[in-house]
C-alpha cells in the first residue's frame, strides 16, 4: 500500500484556474494549485477536509434510500479572504475551477469544520441538514446552515466573545451534536449545536494547537506548547461531581515533544502526534510512548532540539485514515504512509508546501494535503496486487480490477460502477469493496 502525488511548477498560475496531472491510468493521483496571486490575499491558511454535501444519491439514483452517508464527497477549502471553495469530485479528471460555498465577511477566518454526516435529529435538527462553523481571528465562532443542496447557506449563530484571542481549532462530536472550539488564550470550550455555551473544559497557559473528540464522544484529547491533555467530557450535572472526587482519573497530561506539538489525532485506543521537533509519535491513552518516528532532514533548517545536529522538517500534521490501521503524516514537502505500529509504508516527496491540514475521503481512497502558500495536493492509496496460486488481482483504473492467469498469460478486466477501495482475492475468486458498497 503506498500513497503517490505528482509536483508541479505552479507559478504564474492565474487566480481560480486548476491544473491536473495524470502520471499512469493506474496512479489515480493528481495534485494542483489553488489561487496563487502576488499580494497574498488568498492564500490558503491550511484548511482542507472533504465534506458530504449536495444531491442524495441514494434518492437520486432511485435505489429507495436516503442518508447522508450516500451522499457524494467534495472536498472544501477556506481561504484567508473569507471564502470557503468547493472542488468538483473528479477522481480521474481534472477538477473544474473551485465554486465559492459561503463568505464569511468582516472577519479573517482561520479554521472551519463541517458537521459529520451521521448526525441524526439532535434538538429538532434533521440528518439531512449539513452544518458549518468557523473560527475567526477576533475570537468569535460562527455557524452556517445550509437550506438544502449544499448550495444556499445562510449565517445562523454568531458567538462574538466565544476566545479573547484568534480560534486555533474547531472539531464536531462524532454525533454531530456538539462541538469544542480552541484559541490562542488557553481555552477549550465546548458548545451546542445551537451555538449555546456548555462549558470551558480546560484553561492553559499557552496557546491551544490542536484538538479532537474521541470515537466514543466522551473523551477529548489536545495539544498546548510540548504537552498533551486527555480529558473526560461528560454532562454538566456530573462535572462538578468527577473533579470534586475523582479529579485525576477525569485528566490526564504529559509531555509529548521537544518544542511545540503541532499535529494531533486519535482513534478509540491510540493517539497521534507531530511536532517541532520533527518527530511523530503514538501513544497509548495512559501516556505511555509506543512508537517515535522521524521526518526527513532538511538542508536549509537549523538543526532541531535533540536530532544531533541533523535537521528534520517540522511535522506539521498528522492523521489516522478510516479503519485505524494506517495513518498519514507530513512536513516540508514531504507526506507518508505509516501501518499503526508507526512502520512507514510510503513516502512521497514533492512540492507540498508545508502542509497545514491532512483529510481523508470517509472510505480512506484518497488523501488531500493543503499545503502553504497556495498548493492543494490530492493523492489515491494505491493498492497492492493480490495473489492466489497462478492468479493475480490487480488495480487497472479506479473501478477496474485486472485478473491474470499467470501460468498462460490470460487476462480479463472486471468493471465496477463505484471506486474500488479494497479487494481481496482466494479460491480463484476475487472480493472487491466500493466507495458504495
């Protein structure tokens, strides 16, 4: 399993123009430039995640269903001008010049996120609704509703002094009915779909890097100057409770890296790390440290805290693929494929900027990188061959598989509708998964 994205020169690319690149029918990756301009006023501020809006294609399709979660993926970017773009879903063509989603105005957003499509008929809000909040550098959170289609959004709660400082991050529960926010002031708070204050969980003293919810909704996990915190969430009424009795077992911290953690994630049993340092890291939820891994050195950066003198890129972002088994990290112009024992699986230098934010597409087929200043990548998994006595199973296009007779060279290429996104193959027969089925 490897992950590959062609590099280009993307100088002198005119504001809202794409350019794709296709290196084999069988590498399905493709990387190209967002609005790259002189005076820097759209330059990304590194948020990139692909979201489930638009048309149902169950219902569209008339196969008699309807959920989010059959809705095609699009991947949505936020820019410093107060813009967010939606990118047309092409995985084997180029994408057309972005279309502006929303505008956030008066203000110079910096994080945004996305309500997840599982949310279901929380306080009178339909699954089908899709949700968008967004953190400003004045402090202020702000909420937009779609009203259907994932093309008219409209503002709907504005909180004006949710941080005292610039919105470092902001991340949805699992279910969708809550979500945290974090700032440069030390905060994390949690609040309601609505907008409502529930509660400030933690105050430190530095700036607050990154945060994310646990699988199980319960727990939070975030990063502040070298340390990482692990904090239990629960209801309001049994806040007060746990810290007056129990108030070590509801935190825990410690310190992660040498300088600052830049990149956080988890999965329901292991949490994930980048950081100043040039190290990335897993960790089990009691602290304890399984797994250091390294970026590659730099020429043209000083040496790095504890790296003997050797520079090492900056791990700027970190994040587990669906399925917690592999995950991906990043740093100057270089991203990799790591198994969840922290093994590197692949490794893609190119012209990636310094990444900001890595996304995976909910089946796990393919991974965006926004980079700084203006460079969005987009990069498929490439799956291995399988085999099976004389017969191999390969990847011939996205929604191809090739299956050889290796003994007398016959081949015949089976065709799928959707995306292939895992296959297996034993018996002299091949099982293939979908990104629909």
């Amino acid at each position: 399993m490897r992950l590959r994205f062609l590099t280009a020169d993307v100088s002198g690319v005119l504001p809202g123009s794409a350019i794709a690149f296709t290196d084999s029918p069988t590498s399905l990756s493709r990387v190209f430039p967002l609005l790259q301009v002189s005076e820097g006023k759209h330059i990304l501020p590194g948020a990139a995640e692909w979201a489930a809006l638009g048309p149902n294609e169950g219902v569209a399709a008339g196969r008699g269903f309807s959920s989010s979660l059959s809705r095609r993926e699009v991947l949505v970017t936020l820019h410093v001008d107060g813009r967010l773009h939606r990118w047309s879903d092409s995985s084997s063509s180029a994408p057309e010049s972005p279309e502006v989603l929303l505008t956030v105005s008066d203000v110079t957003p910096t994080c945004f996120q996305i309500a997840p499509p599982q949310r279901a008929n929380f306080h009178g809000t339909s699954a089908e609704d899709a949700c968008v909040v967004v953190g400003t550098d004045n402090g202020e959170l702000r909420l937009y509703k779609d009203l259907g289609g994932g093309y008219e959004w409209v503002e709907d709660v504005r909180m004006r002094d949710a941080h005292t400082k610039a919105i470092t991050t902001v991340c949805w529960s699992p279910d969708g009915s809550q979500f945290l926010s974090g700032g440069e002031d030390g905060k994390i708070k949690i609040w309601s779909q609505q907008g409502q204050p529930r509660r400030t969980v933690e105050a430190c003293d530095l700036p607050i890097t990154s945060a994310r919810w646990c699988p199980d909704g319960e727990r939070l996990v975030f990063a502040s100057g070298d340390s990482v915190y692990l904090m239990a969430v629960k209801p309001a009424a049994c806040a007060a409770l746990d810290s007056a009795l129990n108030k070590t077992a509801a935190r825990k911290q410690w310190k992660a890296h040498e300088g600052a953690v830049l990149g956080l994630d988890c999965t329901g049993s292991h949490i994930l790390t980048g950081g100043e340092d040039g190290r990335y890291k897993l960790w089990d939820f009691d602290g304890t440290l399984l797994f250091t891994g390294a970026a590659p050195p730099r020429a043209t950066q000083r040496a790095t805290p504890g790296s003997g003198g050797n520079p090492l890129s900056q791990v700027t972002s970190v994040r587990w693929r669906p399925g917690d088994v592999t995950f991906a990290v990043a740093g100057h112009d270089w991203v990799a494929l790591c198994d969840k024992s922290g093994r590197v699986l692949s490794q893609t230098f190119g012209d990636f900027g310094l990444p900001q934010s890595l996304s995976w597409t909910r089946d796990g087929a393919r991974l965006a990188v926004a980079g700084g200043p203006t460079t969005l990548a987009v990069g498929r998994v490439l799956l291995q061959p399988q085999r099976w006595n004389v017969f191999e199973a390969s990847l011939e296009s996205e929604t191809t598989i090739l299956l050889k007779d290796l003994s007398s060279q016959g081949a015949r290429s089976i065709q799928q509708r959707d995306a292939i996104v895992q296959f297996s193959m034993g018996c002299a027969s091949s099982a293939d998964r979908t990104t629909a089925q």
